[in-house]
C-alpha cells in the first residue's frame, strides 16, 4: 500500500478513543494519536482543529442528514412528522457504528470538556433544526418546541442504543422513543 | 447604613451584567465588579466561584423548586403532569425579574463561554429532573424522555418570555409552551 491511505479522518478518529479510554483524554497529545494512526502531526491538523473536534467529526454529517430530511418531507406533513422524517435519517447514518459509539460515548461522559462540546453540537443541531422548520413556515412557538423535542429524542434515543444491554438498531429505538414522548405528553394533558 | 449590607450576592449579579453590558464580559474583571457593587474582590469570592458563574446563581434553586415540585406531584400523576408542577414551580420565582432575565439573556447568547455554561446547567437541571422521577417509579424510557422534554419546554418558554415582543408572564407561556408541544406531538403520531 502507498503513502496514500483511505479514510484517514475515521483512522485519526480510532487512533485518538483508543489512546482516551488507554491513558485519559487529558494526558493523549495529538502527537501520540497521530503517531497511533501511523500519521503526522500536521495530517492530524488538515482534518481536526484540535483533539477535542476528532470525536465529533460526525456532527455536521448528522446535521446535514437531519435538516435533509426536514426539509424534503412533504408539504403536507405537520412539523413533528417532518422531524420523524429527520430523525430517522440522521439514525440510519449509525449503521454499523455501535461499538465505536459506545466507546465514544463512555469517553466523552467521563470528561467534562467533551460533554460541553457534546451539549454545543446538540445545541447547534437544534438551531439547524428550528431554521429548517421555520423554512417549511411553521410558526411560533411550534418550530421552537418541535426542533427542541426532536433533539431531545435524537438524544434519549442514542443513550438507549449505546446502553450495554441493548441490542435493537438505531432507528427503531429513535421511532420507540417518540412513541413515548406522544404516550406521556397525551397522558399529561 | 451600616458595613452589613442585603443581598450582596444580587448586588454583585446587578453590577456584574451592567459592566458585561457596557464593556463585554471579556473585557471586564472581577475586581471591576466589587468595586461597581461597592465591594471587595474578597466578598466577591465569597459568593462566586468565577466571573462566569455570577450569572448563573439562580440554578440551583431553579433546580430545587423544579425538582421539589416533581416529588411532591400527587402519586396519580403520570410524568409529564408531574414534570408540569416542576416547570409551574420553576416558572414562578421568576416573577418580578423579566428585565434582569432579557438582559442576562442578551448577554448570555452573545458568548459562548457564557453559553456552554447555560448548557451544562440545563443539562444537569435535566439529570436531576430525571432522577426525581425514577424516585417516582416511573420506568425507562418515559422517565429520560419526559425529563428531556420538559427542559426543552422549559428553555423554550423562557425563550419566549424574554423576547421584546412578548408580555404574558412565564408560567403562562410555559403552560402556552406545554400545550403547543402536546398539539405538534399529536399531529405527529
């Protein structure tokens, strides 16, 4: 194989949880995660700004994917089933990615710095969210409260499927989780 | 007037966000702040841990009455009516304090430094609602779902509240909030 190598993002990604659940994320330098992933220093800074950014290089994919999805739903879909539409689309992009999904998110819950980086990407997906609601001219307050609860059940969703005793897919455990958000929002009004 | 002077902690909040206001928060120091209250740095310190944190004083008794209200709901109650009672009590201490809120408010978007914190307190403000309502049996994935949701209400109403238009109080349009999420949830499903 050459010096070209595919995916080196995904390989830098590996390379850099592997080294935070080994040592800790505060004592992995991005010299060893690049070392670890048989690149250098400055191939680590092409992809990632810093060594907190290597774990989040999913976030705008995962945003692209949700707002896509949005914003093609049919003009006659309400506001919730238009995020439905999105949910499912950004969970379908986790095929195949549980375990390293596990291993990234018993990392960032560990390290306080990585979970305010992980509340800001929720907090930035949300507000794509919102535009893309208020795009589809739903108004006040619904686009606030749907973009907000969608979020809410991207993440209730995710903490289900990187649960250890969990086995069911992404997709499904998002469609359950907004299953019972109807159930217990209906039983509280 | 003696050197005992009330409510040094809120003296200390009402300089500290006129400085961030007239200065930026970046630009201003601890030392600027006691001095604006007509107090020492030591004082300061005394009540604060940060410069960041002097905004955020609130939290935790937003957090008490929200989750008291939680645990004392009726047994009968399902969990998104007792999440209701947390958000009605967490709603009414804000009576009295629209202006210190919009322009904390105004503050708060206009830093991220600012906005992560918001975040994190939102986010432990959700854990604590979750584990009031586990203490109440009620089961995963309700509990985490119903927690999620009625932060997110929460942040939405409040969201309403200080906006430049709005003048409905925040109960009010923290239940308006509530019933617009149970309308899109239902439309939804």
């Amino acid at each position: 194989m050459g010096r070209w190598e595919p995916d080196t993002p995904g390989r830098l990604a590996k390379a850099a949880l592997d080294l935070y659940r080994e040592r800790g994320y505060e004592q992995t330098t991005v010299a060893e995660i690049a070392g670890r992933a048989g690149l250098t220093e400055r191939t680590f800074f092409r992809h990632y700004a810093d060594k907190r950014e290597v774990l989040f290089a999913g976030s705008a994919l995962l945003q692209e994917a949700f707002v896509a999805a949005v914003t093609g739903a049919p003009a006659s879909a309400g506001p919730m089933r238009a995020v439905a539409a999105g949910l499912d689309a950004a969970a379908k992009l986790f095929t195949g990615r549980r375990e390293f999904a596990r291993e990234r998110h018993a990392v960032i819950t560990a390290n306080s710095d990585l979970l305010e980086r992980e509340l800001i990407k929720l907090a930035t997906l949300s507000a794509a969210v919102l535009a893309a609601l208020r795009d589809r001219g739903v108004p006040e307050p619904a686009a606030t409260v749907t973009a907000e609860a969608g979020v809410a059940v991207f993440k209730a969703g995710f903490e289900r499927w990187v649960a250890a005793e969990e086995s069911r897919d992404l997709p499904e455990l998002i469609r359950d989780t907004l299953d019972t958000l109807g159930a217990v929002v209906a039983d509280g009004s």
